[in-house]
C-alpha cells in the first residue's frame, strides 16, 4: 500500500474504475490479513524449527545418536533383542539402521500405553542408551503444529485454508506493490527506513521485503499444500498413481503406503497412494518345497524364514541409501517396507516385502513417478531444506523471516492506518459499485477452481461483506 492512500474511508463517488478496482484489491488483501496473519506467523515459527531438525537433534540427543565405533557391529536382530528386553511390554514397529560408524542403531517401540519410542542401540555392544518420546519432543510437537494446530483433521483443514489465502495476500499485496502514479526505486525497491515519517517507514518496510519474498513464500505455500488434508489428497489421488503391470499377480490390500506416515515421514509424498501388497503363506510354502540353501534372485535364503538381517541384507543389496527405515509387518498379510526419504529425492527407494518368502512385491524408484509427483518431491525437497543442505535451510529461513516480517509489519500499519473512533476493525471502506466486482468474481472462480476451499470461503466474504456488513448497521460500524 502506498503513502496516498493512507486513510480508509474517503471515498468519491467519483472514483474511477481503476481506482474502485485498487480498493477493492485494498479491501481484500486486508480481509486475508485479517484471517491469514496469526496462522502464518504459527507456521513460519514451527517450519524454522523442524528446518534445523538435524542440528537440533544433533545437539539435543547426541549422547544418544553418537557412539564410539568399534570392531564390528552385531546383528540386527541382536541389537533389536537388547531394545526389546529393555522395553519387554513393547512392539517392535519399524528399525533405522545405523548410518554411519559412529552413530547409533534407532528401534521405535510401540508400549502397551500406544506411546512410540525411538530406542537407541549401540550396535557395536548391544547397550540401550535411552529413549526418545517421538510423539512429544520439540521436532514431534512443531511438526503437528505446523500441520494441524495439534488439533487433528480440523487444524489441517484449518492450516490448508490459510495456506490458499495466503496467496490471495500475495497476489493482492504485489498489486498494492506495483507504483500508481510516478515510478521511483525509494520505496518500490529500496525501503526508505531513514523516514522521520512512521507509515512511510513501516509501509517500505512491509511492501518492499514483501516484493522480493514473494516467490521464496509462494513457493513455501505451493510446496506445502500436497500434504494437506482436502487439497493435497485430492492433487495426490489425481496425480500419484502408478501403472498396476508394475506389480501383476501380486495380492493387494486396500491399505495405502501413506499410511505409514502417520508415526511421522515414513515414505515418501510420491508412493502414498501404492496400495501396500499383502504376503501370503503359500508364497513360503513353495519356496520351502523348491528351496535349496543359496540365496534367492531377491537375495534372502529361499529355505529360511523372513528375518530383519536377511531384510537389511536384502535392502542393502538393493543399493538403499543410508538412512532408509525397515517398518515391520502388521499381521499375518502384512508386509516388510524398505523406505528411503533423503535428503536428495532422486535416491527415494520405496519396497514391500513379502515377510514370509522375501519376495520383492513392489519396488518404486524416482525412476517409476511420472513428472508431476517428481516436481512434488522435488519441492517437499527444498521446502524442508534438505536438498542442496545449510545453503537450502538458509534460504527457508529467509523465507520464514521473511513471511513473519509481513505480518508484524502489517499488524502495525493496519493499527497505524486504523481511523480514530472507527469501528474495531477498520477496513477499507466498502464501494457501492458494482462493476468494480466483476474481475474479482472471475479471480474467485478461478482460485474456486484451483482450491476449492479458498474459493468457498471468497463466496462465503462476498456474501458477507455485500449483503450482511452493509446492510447491518451495526457490523458496519464494527468493521468500517
């Protein structure tokens, strides 16, 4: 916003449409701050949190994470006995072998009271060197925050709607950006922070940030909407299928991948709609009537049971990038996962396994995601500072400081701008013209199109700000 129009309510009606238009723009970019600020504010905090997980983690568990390498590292199945005889009452759900020499084998437990703990195993000795809550740590609780306001499939909805009006911010802000009358680079691309004058210091320093964030906090909002609740399954049924003659013949619950993620990121956006195959005891009975004592073409011993070794063993041969997971089957259908999420999307590895004969049921690679689940995976990438590392963070963090910057600099201006002895809310003044609606009709069909629930909820503000706050006096003083 600029300078000349720093007073809400001095409206001609003599304005021209160009004018009516800007102050529609106006009116809008302050209902979406209205609603959009708190929530961008909780998100941009959280995201900073969870972007440094690794330093944090580091830091905050390192006697638990590090060890001091030995000889020789003890079996799997050892390493997960000496987790399991520490928490007798406990089930072993899933298995992080270590990913370097001097850093510690991870068992998540699930306890009789449904907590998950991550147990932490020197695989050199056997020694449980403690625990961590995974459901209530620092990283754990700004994650669910950050992703549903630790109030379930409601804050998601909640976080996702925000989300969509925060690119109607955007997209009304860069409007209110563009100059007006006479071009200048003070105060369009150099804030003018030596101002005596307080709105032409706090609008630079609102508008001015805001034009060269744009991209970076689009991008955020973009990245983040495939894992949504509404939007993003939807976008992911669409566009994350893969095609069924990847695995004929292979029994298929109607359980899906993502599933797994629901004791935190398991497997990656891209495979969450992969029906997860079902292992079958037959399979293991031909393999015991056929076997001899030499490793199978998937590479475990066709004559011995499934083990978590022979799995590993097997994960490896199939070049898993350290730092993959192993979730361990639920029932008798229920299948081994190798699942690999790094930092570099190109080496995501998705498996399941048959727990009984140790049949490679489904193997997807990036390799097998059409382009549109490679650009998602890509994003989610950089989203969380992963892929090209500290440089990645560092400009999230940006990106992040950048998107709390607006929303204190907007609070202040609109506290600044808010006429005295107006009502409590203080919003642009509404324009009685009707054409000056026609283009943001069209720009709410389209952003409706796109995202549903951003478009339903611009029917819901035009309803109400046309036909509720003007014709009910006193709302209207409320919020003029």
């Amino acid at each position: 916003m600029t300078e000349s129009k720093s007073v809400f309510n001095q409206t001609s009606t003599s304005e021209s449409p160009g004018n009516r238009f800007y102050r529609t723009v106006w009116r809008w970019h302050f209902y979406a701050g209205l609603f959009v600020i708190p929530f961008m504010l909780i998100l941009a905090a959280t995201g900073i949190i969870y972007l440094f997980k690794p330093q944090l983690d580091a830091a905050m568990y390192h006697n638990l994470m590090f060890v001091q390498p030995g000889a020789a590292t003890l079996a799997y199945s050892e390493q997960i006995k000496f987790a399991e005889k520490a928490y007798p009452d406990a089930t072993v759900t899933q298995v992080m072998p270590n990913i370097a020499p001097d850093r510690s084998t991870e068992v998540l437990l699930t306890t009789a009271d449904e907590r998950n703990l991550m147990i932490f195993v020197n695989p050199y000795t056997g020694k449980v060197l403690g625990n961590r809550d995974e459901d209530n740590n620092l990283q754990a609780i700004a994650r669910k925050i950050h992703g549903e306001l630790l109030i379930g499939k409601l804050g998601d909805y909640i976080v996702e709607l925000a989300a969509c009006w925060a690119l109607v911010l955007l997209l009304t802000g860069l409007y209110l950006w563009l100059p007006r009358h006479q071009f200048s680079i003070l105060g369009t691309f150099v804030p003018r922070l030596w101002s005596k004058n307080k709105r032409i210091f706090w609008r630079d320093l609102h508008a001015v940030p805001g034009f060269y964030g744009v991209l970076l906090i689009g991008f955020l909002i973009l990245t983040g909407l495939p894992w949504t609740g509404f939007w993003g399954d939807t976008f992911a049924q669409v566009w994350g299928k893969f095609p069924a003659q990847m695995w004929d013949d292979v029994p298929q619950s109607t359980v899906l991948t993502g599933s797994l993620n629901q004791r935190g990121q398991v497997v990656p956006w891209a495979v969450g709609q992969l029906p997860i195959p079902q292992s079958t005891a037959s399979a293991h009975n031909n393999h015991s009537n056929h076997a001899d004592s030499t490793i199978s073409q998937q590479g475990v011993a066709a004559s011995e049971p499934v083990s978590i070794d022979s799995v590993i063993t097997l994960a490896q041969a199939k070049g898993a990038p350290p730092g993959y997971n192993v979730v361990f089957p639920e029932g008798e259908t229920g299948v081994y996962t190798v699942s690999a999420f790094p930092n570099d999307p190109t080496q995501e590895v998705t498996m399941h396994i048959d727990q009984y004969s140790g049949q490679v049921l489904a193997d997807v690679r990036w390799e097998d995601y059409a382009l549109v689940p490679k650009a998602v995976e890509m994003g989610i990438s950089i989203h969380m500072g992963k892929y090209f590392g500290l440089a990645n963070q560092l400009l999230m963090l940006f990106a992040s400081l950048i998107t709390m910057l607006l929303s204190i600099t907007g609070t202040v201006m609109w506290w600044q701008r808010r006429p005295r002895g107006s009502g409590l809310i203080g919003a642009p003044e509404m324009l009685p013209y009707a054409q000056s609606w026609q283009l943001p009709l069209v720009i709410t069909a389209v952003l409706g199109l796109l995202f549903p629930l951003v478009g339903i909820s611009l029917i819901l503000v035009l309803v109400l700000d046309r036909l509720v706050l003007n014709r009910i006096p006193a709302l209207k003083r409320i919020f003029t």
